[in-house]
C-alpha cells in the first residue's frame, strides 16, 4: 500500500462532505465541500462508494470495505475504512473516511499533491491484503482477453486490468469449475469461507464488478453465466 494514493474525508449524516482533511493527489479539495458522491458520480457509483460510511452511521461502529467505481475517467478501486464521530451521549453525528486507491499500482500520478506527509498512523488502520501466490500460470483466459496469473489481473486489447484479492479468487473458483455451475454457497465457502455461507450479497456485487473488469479489459462477451436461483457457471462462449 505504500505509496498508494491516499484520502481522507469527514461527512455530516446526510453524508455531504463537509472537509478534506488530507489527499495525496488533489491540492484543491475545497471544491468538494458541500457535496454529495452523486454530484460527481454517478448514482450507482454514489451508492457503492457511500455504502460504508452509511452503514457505519447505521451501526454506530467502524467499517471497513473494498469498493470498485469510475471516476476520472477510469474503474478504480478504493479500500475504505469508516469510522463514525460520536458525542458523549453516543449519538452518530458524522463520519471520517480513510480511502486509499489501489488501482494506482502502488504509484503517485503525476501531478503531486502540496501538502507533505499524511497525518501519522492513518496508513496502519488499513492493511491491504495480499492474494496468495497461485502455483498456476496457465489460467487461459476467454475470447481475446487472457488472464495473468503473475499480475493477477486481465490483459486483453484495451491493456492490463488489475483485480482485487477477493476478485481474483472469485475468478479462479470459476475457473478450476470451468463449464460447471457452482452453487452460491459453493463459491461464497471458497471465496469469502463458511462465516460468510448466507451474504450472497458479497458474491453478487463481486460477480458485478468481474464482469465490468472483464469489459474493461476489451472482452465483448460476458463469461460469466448467471444461472437463477441456484448459481454461477464460466462458460467460453455465450
């Protein structure tokens, strides 16, 4: 994560910004006071990316999450943790977000931001999980886009595209299952482990955005299959 652009934002409980107490990237953040994630996203995108901070107001406790938007122009992935702001009768009146970009590569863009230095010990409260090493690097792939195992990621004719752990391993369940349809508790068991059996939420939303990846990597046919009421199955062609 070192290096990875970084951000952090505190909203009301309507969840409007209301300041930008540090981006590694944007020098002129007041643009953004005031503002909803739908004013520059779209409503989708709003929803993905707010759904944390929400869900941390709801609750009253720290979230953490893993989301997958476009902004400028490009898919981004944003780790985020949430944590709510409280008064002494327990009440939630906002929420600070810490949100770092991995879609960055691990690099700065190339326009730096001013201010110096993130404020200590924001980086520890994230820890970005690494996919374990696969043994495999005969993935294939489908159609003009191939998967590689070494980057864990798609490279098709629109270029590299990067995956998520939990991405990677959703698609390498598939792949070992090639052709066969796989349960939502099969893939959630594998992917997420069997805490997770009943969140067929998780797996939706993940199959969501492996699907936008695999658009984004140039592919025109989607491969993954949705088979209602029971699963998921990888096919070659559809």
């Amino acid at each position: 994560m070192d290096g990875a652009p970084l951000h952090v934002w505190t909203f009301d409980t309507d969840l409007r910004a209301t300041r930008v107490l540090y981006s590694s990237i944007y020098s002129d953040v007041d643009v953004f006071v005031g503002t909803k994630a739908s004013d520059w996203l779209s409503a989708e995108d709003a929803q993905a990316l707010m759904a944390a901070p929400q869900r941390c107001l709801k609750e009253r406790s720290p979230v953490h999450d893993r989301v997958s938007v476009f902004f400028d122009g490009k898919l981004r992935d944003f780790e985020i943790v949430a944590i709510p702001s409280m008064t002494d009768q327990g009440e939630a009146v906002g929420v600070t977000c810490i949100a770092v970009d991995l879609s960055e590569d691990g690099g700065l863009p190339e326009a730096p931001s001013k201010r110096s230095g993130a404020p200590r010990g924001l980086r520890s409260l994230l820890r970005r999980a690494r996919p374990p090493a696969s043994s495999r690097n005969d993935w294939g792939g489908v159609g003009e886009v191939a998967v590689d195992a070494a980057l864990h990621g798609l490279r098709g004719r629109k270029g590299l595209v990067r995956l998520t752990r939990t991405e990677w391993l959703l698609l390498l369940c598939l792949l070992q299952n090639r052709g066969a349809v796989l349960t939502h508790e099969q893939i959630i068991e594998q992917v997420w482990g069997v805490a997770y059996r009943d969140a067929h939420h998780l797996l939706h939303d993940t199959v969501s955005r492996l699907r936008h990846r695999f658009l984004a990597a140039g592919l025109t046919r989607d491969p993954l299959e949705t088979v209602h009421g029971v699963g998921y199955r990888f096919v070659e062609h559809r």
